[in-house]
C-alpha cells in the first residue's frame, strides 16, 4: 500500500515539475496535499477556500495560497479550521493575555493526540515587557517564559512544543513553510507524510 501512495505522489510530483505549459488545477494541488497529509477536513469544499480568493489566483505557480487557504479558519462564526494539522500563523500577533494560550492550543490540535498538553495558561503585558506561558504534560508543571517584542511572536518557544512532540510521539514532526513575510504555515505530520510532501517538491522544513 505504502508503495503505491509513494508512486502516485511520485506521478502528482512529476506532473508539478512538468506543470510549466499546464499549470495544476486547485483540485490537483489539494490532492498532492491530501496524500501527503494536510486535508481539508469535512464539511469544507474547494468551495470554501473560493469565497476567499479566485481559482486563478490558487492555480498560480506554486502552493503558497493553495497552503494558505488551508491553514486559515472559515470566514465566519465558529471559526473552524479548514484542516486540522496545518495553521498559517502570524508572527505579529501577541498583543494580550491568551495569545500564547491560543498558540499552545493550536499545536496542541495539530499533534491530534500526540502532545498531551493540560490546564493550558499564560500572561502577555507587552508594555511591562512580561510574558509566560505554562501548561502541565505528563503530570509536570512547565512553565516557559518568552521574549517581548512589541506584539511579535517569541520565536524560541516553538522548540518547547517540538521537544515535547519528539518526546510524545516521535512518530510526528511539526514542519514550517516559508511564505517570505511575517507570516508562514506550521503543520503536523508523520515522517512518511514529510518524506511525500519533500518528494512532491512543497517546500516545507522541520520546525526548530
């Protein structure tokens, strides 16, 4: 079975590398994705991700939108996410308390039971130049303090929760796609599942 997605990914790689007479269709990079582990989960169509933007602006050369309509949430309440295991994150976007929470939440969602972090709290007062986050994971308390930088993101505190995962499930790694902003897409998947998204040429890399 494992052979045979290895040479349909493979086919879908090829058909991307070729792609320049023929760009691929939203449907073809969705597929790529979907074998390689980032979905969009049910109910979502491809007809969500067009409310966002036009077919020919995801049919571009490239995955970045295609990623990015995947990582983002739906446009309305509850604010569901279009695929459970990929986030496009925003690095300028600590500005109160619960920002770090919500962080630690979200990558707690994406290991989908893997990082079994509890009783998840923090505290963010960018003016006095303080902020924590603190959870417990495996009866633990850990508490981990983070740099203030106006209202951007402490970059160091990802390799808290990429330890925790390789503790956890080493089965998983958590992978960052550059977008060449301030923005990017993390996501969770297994080890084979990055082996396929490398093969299919998506550049993405393990988080550190």
């Amino acid at each position: 079975m494992r052979e045979r997605i290895h040479l349909i990914v493979g086919a879908f790689a090829t058909l991307f590398q070729k792609a320049s007479a023929n760009p691929l269709s939203l449907e073809q990079k969705l597929e790529i994705l979907a074998r390689c582990g980032l979905k969009l989960e049910a109910p979502f169509t491809v007809n969500d991700l067009l409310e966002s933007w036009r077919r020919e602006d995801f049919e571009k050369r490239g995955f970045n939108l295609v990623l990015v309509g995947l990582g983002m949430t739906e446009e309305r309440p509850p604010w569901r996410s279009h695929c459970i295991n990929a986030w496009h994150f925003d690095t300028e976007s600590i500005a109160d308390n619960g920002d770090y929470r919500r962080i630690a939440e979200r990558m707690k969602a994406m290991a989908q039971g893997s990082l079994r972090i509890e009783n998840i709290r923090d505290h963010v007062d960018v003016e006095g130049r303080s902020a924590w986050l603190a959870f417990e994971y495996r009866g633990q308390n850990v508490r981990i303090d983070c740099k203030v930088k106006d209202d951007w993101v402490d970059p160091g505190l990802f390799a808290h929760f990429v330890d925790l995962l390789g503790k956890s499930d080493p089965s998983k790694i958590y992978l960052y796609y550059d977008l060449h902003g301030q923005d990017s897409i993390i996501a969770c998947v297994t080890r084979p599942q990055f082996a396929e998204l490398k093969r299919a040429g998506i550049a993405f890399q393990p988080l550190h």
